[in-house]
C-alpha cells in the first residue's frame, strides 16, 4: 500500500476516485432521493466499490509486475555492468597483447628474412643429407643381410651344439655302462676262472676216485666204501653239469638205476645239497631220462 501511494500517478487516480464518490453520494444526500433510489444507489455504490477494488487490485498487479521488470532490469544492467568491466580489462590486455605481437611480428619478420638467406644453403645440405640417407639405408639393407645370414649360421650353430652337447652326454652314459659291462666281464672272467679252477679240481678229483674205484673192483678189493660195479656217464642225463656229477658223486650216486628210484622226497633232499632248486630236476627230468636209460633202446 505504502508503494501505491508513493506512485503519484496511482495517488492521483485514487484521489479523483475518492473525490468523484463524495461528490455522487453528496449530491444524491442533498436531492433526498426516495428511499428506493437510495437502496439503488447504494447498491451502484457498492457495484462501483467492487470495481473500484477490481480496478485497484489490476493497478496493484500491474504495478508488482512493474517492480518485477524493474528489478530484472537492475540485475540485467549490474550483469551489463560487470560485462562491460571484463570487457575493458580484456580490451586493455588485447591493447598490451597486440603491442607485444606487434613486436614478435617484426621479429619473425626480421627472422623470416634472415632464414629466407639461409634457405639455398640449408636445401643444398638437406640433398646432402637425404643422398647420405640413401647411402646409409642401402648399407643397413646390406648390414641386416648379413645379420640376418649370420642369424640363420648362429641357429645351425646352436642347433650343432646341442647336438653335440646330447651326443657327449650319450657318449658318456655309454662310456659309463662301457665301464659297467667291463666291471662286469672282468667279474665273470674272475668267476669263470674261479669255475675253471674248482671244475678242473673236481674233475681231478673224480679221475682219482674212478681210477681208485678201477683199480678196487680190478683187485677184487671190497672196502667200506660200496661202488656199483659200472659207473654210468651222468652225463647223458640233460641238466646235469661237471659240478652236478661230481656231487652226485661224492653223494655216493654213480648210476641211472639209482637216479630212476628217487621220490619225491629224495628230489628235495638231492636239490638241496647240490645247492639248486628242485623245479629245475622236475623240469629237466632227471628221473624219467634215468629211467630210459635204464630201460635202454627200444626194439
């Protein structure tokens, strides 16, 4: 309200309102209308009351829209205000900028001119230059065939030694089972020898004992000792060795017909004092080729 009235165009209008009603009801007072006319015409004074309250309602909406578009335009001229000061200070530093390019300008000028001179010496160098490059790329050209067939030479060379390095290695796990197999004849030579010595001992010895019992059975000499009157050749019985007969011998077996009578129980007895196993009797057969032996030839 208080803005209203500040308004003096607002205030007058208010005024003239105001006055132009006391007038009205003034004169409508003094002509002492009827009472009818007095009820119509405080029924229009109201009518009139209402639009002036529309009236004055419209003035005070057009007026806040007024202070609203004024307030925007303060903000829009502070905003202006503020661009205009940016624009100042960036005019002032485009002023300095340009002076300072100004400067720079006729420098590179100054530098254009001078490398302008400069541009036949530096084409001439840089054709040197670019003959020099080519020289240089056809020498690496050179240089990485080279590389590249010392390469290929270096991998055969590599691939030699590696199998070279297997090949010693082979060798020398042959040189070492060489060694072992040497080891090894040189300890069946020494068992062999061994086996020679007790085979020829034995056989000594069986020579003396057959020319013992010989010369016993020639004598008519009986003894403690009971020999067969024939030895048979052991032999001729398949699996029995030097080193078998002259145990079998000294076992007191000197002929087929006592090999042909062993048991079952006798086979142990005899495998374990010849120091082998008795499946190797039972598989030779010992027995069964005694027994036919004995039986001699058939017709």
């Amino acid at each position: 309200m208080t803005d209203i009235l500040a308004d003096p165009v607002l205030f007058g209008l208010l005024w003239a309102i105001a006055v132009l009603v006391g007038v009205l009801i003034g004169w409508n007072l003094r002509a002492a209308w009827p009472e009818r006319e007095m009820a119509r015409w405080l029924e229009r004074t109201t009518q009139e009351r209402n639009t002036l309250a529309r009236l004055y309602t419209q003035i005070k909406h057009h007026y806040e829209l007024r202070e609203a578009d004024l307030r925007k335009t303060a903000i829009e001229l502070t905003s202006l205000r503020e661009q205009v000061s940016v624009y100042e200070s960036e005019r002032a530093f485009l002023l300095t900028t340009a002076q300072a390019n100004t400067t720079r300008m006729e420098k590179a000028e100054a530098a254009v001119a001078q490398w302008a001179d400069r541009l036949p010496v530096l084409e001439a160098a840089a054709q040197r230059l670019q003959a020099e490059n080519e020289a240089l790329q056809a020498e690496h050209s050179r240089l990485q065939g080279q590389l590249n067939a010392w390469k290929t030479l270096h991998m055969g060379f590599s691939n030699m030694h590696q199998e070279l390095r297997r090949l010693e290695e082979k060798t020398a796990l042959l040189e070492q089972e060489r060694r072992q197999l040497r080891e090894q004849l040189s300890l069946a030579h020494s068992e062999i020898e061994q086996q020679k010595r007790e085979l020829l001992r034995y056989a000594e010895q069986l020579r003396n004992r057959l020319d013992t019992y010989s010369a016993s059975a020639s004598d008519g000499d009986t003894g403690p000792t009971q020999t067969p009157e024939k030895a048979d050749d052991l032999f001729r019985i398949k699996g029995i060795s030097d080193i078998n007969a002259l145990r079998l011998h000294e076992m007191g077996i000197f002929s087929f017909v006592q090999i042909s009578e062993w048991e079952t129980e006798d086979v142990a007895e005899i495998a374990k004092a010849l120091g082998i196993s008795p499946t190797k009797i039972i598989q030779d057969d010992w027995v069964g080729q005694a027994q036919m032996l004995v039986a001699g030839p058939q017709p």
